[in-house]
C-alpha cells in the first residue's frame, strides 16, 4: 500500500482507502503496523493532522482533553472523529494486553 507519512510520533499516513471511499473523512486504523490511515483526498488534510496529533499530545501528558470535547457539539463531525481517535488511542494503550 502506498502512503505518505504525515506525523511521526502518532503514526498517520494519508493513503488511498480501501473499498474506494473518496472525499470527506475516513480514518481507519492498521493494529498490527499500529498506523492511522486518513484517506489522502480528506479535506483540509493537514489541519486535521494536526488536530489528531494535538489531541493526543493533551490525552498522552494528561491534560484534560475533556477541554477539547467540550468544544464539539454532540452529533458533529468533530466529536464523531474524537469518538475514533478515543477508540484508535484505547486500542493502543490496552489492545496489545
């Protein structure tokens, strides 16, 4: 699979998704690489980069990311992506049990 890596640290790559979703969002996550896929024709690509790799730098030095939640209506696109980053960040902290 080809990809472009675009934060070192969390492991996100942006990459033509399976089953041929295009446009909009879609992030998927690879447990045995533990990567992050973002399809690569997402829109505003790097700002949603940057607005994964922040939120997890607040969940990894134990601020309170509940700050961040707060600023996503519920039902929004925002809070449906923190919703599968939460979940992505779950299965990397206690999957591997």
């Amino acid at each position: 699979m080809k990809f472009k890596i675009l934060n070192k640290k969390y492991h996100i790559v942006a990459v033509d998704m399976p089953g041929g979703k295009k446009g909009g969002i879609h992030v998927g996550y690879d447990r045995i690489s533990d990567t992050i896929m973002i399809n690569k024709d997402a829109p505003y690509l790097d700002k949603l980069v940057k607005l994964i790799g922040t939120y997890l730098d607040v969940k990894e030095y134990g601020d309170d990311a509940e700050l961040i939640l707060k600023e996503a209506e519920k039902g929004s696109s925002l809070q449906e992506l923190i919703d599968v980053i939460d979940r992505i960040d779950h299965i990397r902290r206690h999957g591997k049990e």
